[in-house]
C-alpha cells in the first residue's frame, strides 16, 4: 500500500475509532453463520474491532463471495486483539511505522504492564486469533484464513482487500 494511502486508511481507522459503533442489523445477520462459541468470541472484541470485523464482512459479501469459511474469518480476524485502548493501538501503529526496533523492545506478552501484553497482542493478533478461533469450534480453513499461513491465495487475497477496505 502507498504511503499517501496508508496514512488515509489509518486516518479512517483512528476517527472511527473515536467513536465506535455496532450495525446491529448486520450483527444479527452476521451472527446466523458463527456458532455460540464465536459469538462469544466475536462479542469479547472491542466494539471498533466489532464494527471493523462486520465492515469486512459486509465488503466481502458486497462483492459477491459467500463462502462461509471466508465470510467467519472476516468476522473474527481480530479477535486475538484481546481488549485493547485506543491508545494502544495508536502506539503500537506509531511504533510499527517508525521505530520496529522499539516496538520489539516493548511488545512483549507478560513482561511488564497491560500495556506491553496489548502492545504484543497486536503484533501477534493473526496467530493469537487463530488460536481462540480454534478452540471456538471454527474449521482448519478458517483457522489457517485467520493466522494467514496456508491459506488459499485468493480467498486470502480477497479478506486482505477487504481488511484494507473497511
């Protein structure tokens, strides 16, 4: 992605942020695919990775894909986020963009405060959420869809764009 267009998508992303909402008529609709443990699931995410995982989801079927598989992965492919501020995620954005190094440094699970674990948890957010979409009953598929290893390269192709949409 461009430069001029990333710092455009994480524009969008922080002032949604700001001020997260749910579509609750997409949710419902989007909820008829997950069974009660990725509802659960679903449920423990923020409400901006909710909305963001909907507007995934919602891309992806506005573009005609309907393989469940695929739809599922876009709803929980940021569940290993965990709960996390908004300024974490700034942070760790920040970091990631400007100083990697710095990031290693403070990016550690179980070193130091919550803000160190949230700092990990989003770099790591594809394995970790493959890991809790797993233990939620969720197919290899959309296991392999979500850690992004071994996943089918245009079903990847489509969730990425989708992602980088939303």
């Amino acid at each position: 992605m461009r430069l001029a267009s990333r710092a455009l998508y994480r524009s969008r992303q922080f002032f949604g942020s700001v001020r997260p909402r749910v579509d609750e008529v997409l949710r419902e609709q989007a909820f008829a695919l997950l069974n009660d443990s990725q509802r659960t699931l679903f449920s423990s995410m923020t409400t901006r990775d909710q909305q963001h995982c909907l507007d995934v989801y919602n891309a992806l079927r506005e573009k005609g894909h309907d393989d469940s598989d695929l739809l599922v992965a876009a709803l929980l492919h940021d569940a290993g986020k965990g709960k996390i501020e908004l300024w974490h995620r700034v942070a760790f954005v920040v970091l990631e963009a400007t100083s990697p190094r710095l990031l290693d440094r403070f990016a550690r699970p179980g070193n130091g405060g919550d803000w160190r674990q949230a700092l990990h948890r989003c770099r790591n957010h594809p394995e970790l959420g493959a890991e809790l979409a797993r233990q939620a009953g969720s197919s290899e598929r959309v296991v392999k869809l979500i850690s992004e290893h071994g996943a089918d390269d245009r079903q990847m192709a489509a969730l990425k764009a989708a992602d980088e949409s939303a």
